[in-house]
C-alpha cells in the first residue's frame, strides 16, 4: 500500500511551503505524487525520481568530455583546489542546509578564501539598504492574520512565489482577516501587466527604471504636499489615491522583489521604500519584506550573520571578515580577475550569471556541487552529485521572514549519493590535513 | 531587415521554474527561456511573424531567441526574457559598486534573424565561455 508524508517542506523558494504531502510506492523509494505543493515545487519532487540523474562525480577531460570519478578522487581534487588556491570564492549555499552553510564558512576561513550566497544576484542590495536604513518587519503569520494592505512591487510571485497569495497575502481568512480577499487592498506596482497585477484593486504601470522616483511620490503624497503631473507615468492623482489606501489600512505590508534591486538605483530603492514604510508608520501599522527566491537563501545569511557579523559577499582572505559590497562580492571578484578558484554549491550561476562572469568561471579550476547537470556543471572542471536536500536528506532552512524550519526527509538518495554535508565534512578533514590543522 | 530598440528586462516565469527544476539539460528549459516577449505594437514595427526566432543585442553580448508575444502585456517598449542563459547572454554585468549586475533595464536591438538557430542551454553557455570575448 502507499505511504503518504505529510507536512513536508517544499525546498523552492522563500516561502518555504510547510503543508506538502508526498504519496510514496509501497517500498518508501519512489515520489508517486505530490499534493499541495505548486507547478514548481511539485517538478522538484518529481524530478528526484529521474532515471538520467547522475549518481557519480564527473570530471573534465582535456577533449572536453566528462568522466566519471569516485568521490574520493572528487573530494581530493577539491581539497588540494582550495588549500592551494590563494583565493578562492565559495559561492551558492542557498539550496541546502545551514548546518552544510556552516562547514562552508568553516572550509573558507581555513583556505583564507571569500564566501558568498545568492543574495548577490537577488536581495544584495537589499541587506545593503536593511544596514543604511533599518527595517520595520513581521512575519508571514501576522500578514496573514492582520494584514489589510498588500502591495506587491516589482515582484511576481503568481510566477516565482506561487503560493505566496493564497497562503499569507491576498487570500487566506486570517484571525482579524475573516473574508479573506474581501477584506483586503491589493497594490501592484511593476511596468508590465503582469498576472499578479491582474489580481490587484491598483495596479500601478510604473516606467521600468522609475521606481526610486514614485516611492518618494508616494512619500510626497503621504504629506499632502505638492506633486507634478505625473511621475515615473503615473498620474498624480492615482498616486494620492494610492496613498489614501495606504494610509487607510489596519496593517500594511510591502513585499518587494528584483524590480527594484536589480534596476539601476538598486539599494537606494530599498532604501526609498524602507522609509515610505516608516512614515506610513505615523498614521498605522505597515512593514515591509523582501521576496527571497531559493529557499534557504534567507538562512545562509543568517549563519553568516552569527558567524561574521556580514549576511553575504563575507571575504576571509586576510584571515578576518571583510564586508564590501562591489568589492568583495561575486559579480565583481569574477569580473575583475580577483580570485583563482571557484566553488559552487546548491546554486547555478552558470545559469544565472551575466555571461561574462561565467566565462571568469570557466577559466578556473572549478567544482560545482549539484545533483543535476546544468550549465555550471558544463563549464566546471569537476561535477559533484549530491542528494536533494528537503527530500532525501533533512536540515534546517530559513523561510523569507527569517523563521526557522526544519525542511524533512521523504526518501533516501540513490545508493552511494553523499549528502552536501557529508561531502563537505570530508573536504573539510581533507583540507586540515593538508593544512596541518587540527 | 528591420532593426528596433526596446528596454529589455528578465524575471521569472511559472514556465521556467518548473522547466529549471525539470533539468536545465532538457529541451522544455529552452522552450521556457529562449524566447523574448515583445509587445504587439512592437511586433509590427519589428515586421516580422509570431515565434520568428530574432537576433538580440546589446552592449553586452548577442543572442538568438524566438520571439513571442507578450504573455503579461501590454507593455510596449519594453522586452522581456526569462531569467536564464539567454537573458543573460546580453544583460549589462556592471554592479556600480553594488555587487548586483543590473539585470533590468538593458537597451537592446532586436531583428529578424529566421535563419538562426536558438541554442540550447547547456551549449549556448559553453559556446559563449569558449568565444573568449571580453
């Protein structure tokens, strides 16, 4: 007979589902279904279960193709690559686990190396503005059962967080939300219609770029003070309205994505939008959150943060923490040739990177640690299959409101498949010996 | 053949999600991804069909897509492709000291380009790392 799991975690993106449930064959080895889970979540899942994934590490030949190599021959080729490399950069970490996030930081500070996790190419700017500005947030909970207000800005979760709206946001009958999406205002602001935007009472068609500016219009209007006719191509008076929404409200929130930290201006949109959320804060209760895509992404931030003092871009190559975003972050060490190695893990920058620092990459020696094979395993001197953390290996990992859960595990990996922890524990030991540390 | 500017952004799709997490080795990731959606005022300035793959280029790279319409438009002047190699093949990698490429907002021209034939994932980035352009 099936088994089925229940409450399993959805290892996707920020919103860290905790409510999946995984009908396995009568022996426990196979995913039959997958219920609750989203388009993308549910793939996931599936995908463990498929017959072409590579159950060895790989390693580059001079002709170009890839031969399959023990794990003790990966594990050495990765030791030696880090001990003696002067600089190397570990980047990813936001697809696994905090505990294997934490032998990470632990293999970078012995090889004087600069760690760093997806945040780079997401929230980056972000962090940055969280340090100049502060931030007033809450958690998912308390938006689902308090929130009155929601506006989405530069961000798409009926596409990236597809269960975002129905879970905590737009739709669910919360403690003082009793109707559900009838008690609620929904904003959308981003220059395309995007399928969120057609779910939203206002739906602001910002010029792509403009963001910076309608924030402060929004602040402006907040006051009642003076505005052009337009701005960013909104008319003035939607952009009144919207603040007498805002304002109107019991409990807003914000939740913001790559339209805005990834457009020029960057941190300082954050920073507009942090202090809009301030003063809205003058005439009721609002907050403000980033949308974390890779779903541990939040956590890695979070182990670095205790250990170093820094969420991301953390270079320990002097032998002590350094923090500087354009100077110790990824994009820019590729960019500017400043590192001789590359480690990659739970990531896939070779997917997500401007072409231009994947081409830095590939010039290395590299080691991408994946459990498929995608476009940085492809440019990688060395591929390292690893088991899915969320199904076939447990751990802890941090939703985007920075709560702790622990993700479980639903079936083990294929024979023989080390778990990321395991195989950093035995590079970690490798890398001591080689070091002569205890 | 007819060239035009337009703003080019990338996101993420639903469809390119549940193609990542269905193995970025497989032809439906290509499907997902390699393609730039253009408004429908666009596509007749463009001159050319629906799903007509065309060349696209910016300061920082070039690449060849299909070219469909907008699926969350109107949105006229502005591109968008899907977060992945293809965006990435022309986006501007400078972080203004900021530690984020600026993935948004990249002026690119797009033309006709039916003789052309859309990479896939995996070749397309080995291919681009191999060309040595810097």
């Amino acid at each position: 007979m099936t088994k089925t799991v229940t409450d399993v975690i959805c290892p996707f993106c920020g919103t860290l589902c905790d409510d999946i449930e995984v009908v396995l064959s009568d022996d426990g080895k196979k995913i039959l279904e997958v219920v609750n889970a989203c388009a993308i979540g549910a793939q996931k899942f599936h995908h463990a279960m498929a017959e072409d994934r590579p159950k060895k590490p790989r390693m580059k030949q001079p002709d170009g193709t890839y031969k399959e190599v023990s794990y003790d021959e990966a594990v050495e080729y990765t030791a030696q690559m880090l001990a003696n490399a002067k600089k190397p950069l570990l980047y990813g970490w936001s697809s696994t686990s905090c505990e294997a996030d934490s032998i990470g930081n632990e293999i970078t500070e012995l090889c004087g190396g600069c760690v760093d996790n997806t945040a780079a190419v997401c929230h980056g700017t972000t962090l940055i503005a969280l340090q100049d500005v502060g931030v007033p947030s809450c958690t998912l909970g308390e938006v689902r059962n308090r929130a009155d207000r929601i506006i989405y800005w530069g961000c798409n979760p009926a596409h990236a967080h597809p269960r975002h709206m129905s879970r905590y946001s737009i739709f669910p009958r919360g403690f003082f939300t009793g109707k559900g999406s009838q008690s609620r205002k929904v904003i959308v602001v981003d220059p395309r219609v995007t399928d969120t935007a057609k779910l939203a009472d206002y739906h602001y068609q910002v010029e792509q770029g403009r963001d910076y500016e309608l924030l402060q219009a929004f602040r402006t209007a907040l006051k009642g003070e003076w505005l052009p006719d337009t701005v960013a191509g909104i008319p003035k008076e939607k952009i009144y309205e919207g603040a007498e929404v805002m304002k109107s409200g019991r409990f807003g929130i914000i939740f913001f994505g790559m339209g805005v930290t990834q457009s020029l201006s960057k941190n300082h949109n954050i920073d507009a939008a942090i202090c809009l959320t301030k003063e809205l804060n003058t005439y009721t209760k609002f907050t403000i959150m980033p949308m974390r895509g890779h779903y541990n992404v939040t956590g890695h931030g979070e182990v670095l943060g205790w250990q170093y003092g820094f969420p991301y871009s953390v270079d320990i190559s002097r032998g002590y923490a350094r923090y500087n975003p354009g100077d110790t972050s990824t994009i820019d060490l590729l960019l500017r040739g400043e590192v001789d190695a590359f480690f990659s893990i739970a990531t896939d920058p070779g997917a997500h990177f401007p072409i231009d620092a994947v081409r830095r990459i590939s010039e290395l020696p590299s080691v991408a640690v994946d459990p498929f094979i995608t476009p940085t395993t492809e440019v990688s001197k060395l591929h390292v299959p690893v088991a899915f953390v969320g199904i076939e290996v447990g751990g802890n990992a941090y939703r985007m409101d920075n709560v702790p859960i622990d993700c479980r595990k639903v079936i083990d990996p294929p024979e023989g498949v080390l778990t990321d922890e395991q195989f950093l524990e035995r590079v970690l030991k490798r890398i001591r010996e080689l070091k002569g540390v205890k | 053949m007819p060239k035009i500017t337009l703003n080019l952004i990338s996101g993420r799709t639903i469809q390119q999600g549940v193609s990542m997490e269905g193995g970025k080795n497989k032809p439906a990731y290509q499907e997902a991804c390699g393609i730039i959606e253009i408004d429908p005022a666009d596509f007749k300035r463009l001159s050319a069909w629906r799903n007509t793959n065309v060349r696209v280029t910016s300061a920082h790279g070039s690449v060849v897509v299909k070219a469909v319409e907008a699926t969350q438009g109107p949105h006229p002047g502005i591109a968008f492709i899907p977060l992945g190699p293809w965006a990435n093949a022309v986006v501007n990698p400078k972080t203004f000291s900021t530690g984020m490429p600026t993935f948004k907002g990249v002026p690119v021209t797009v033309e006709p380009a039916p003789d052309e034939k859309v990479l896939d994932a995996i070749t397309l980035v080995q291919t681009l790392c191999r060309s040595g352009k810097r």
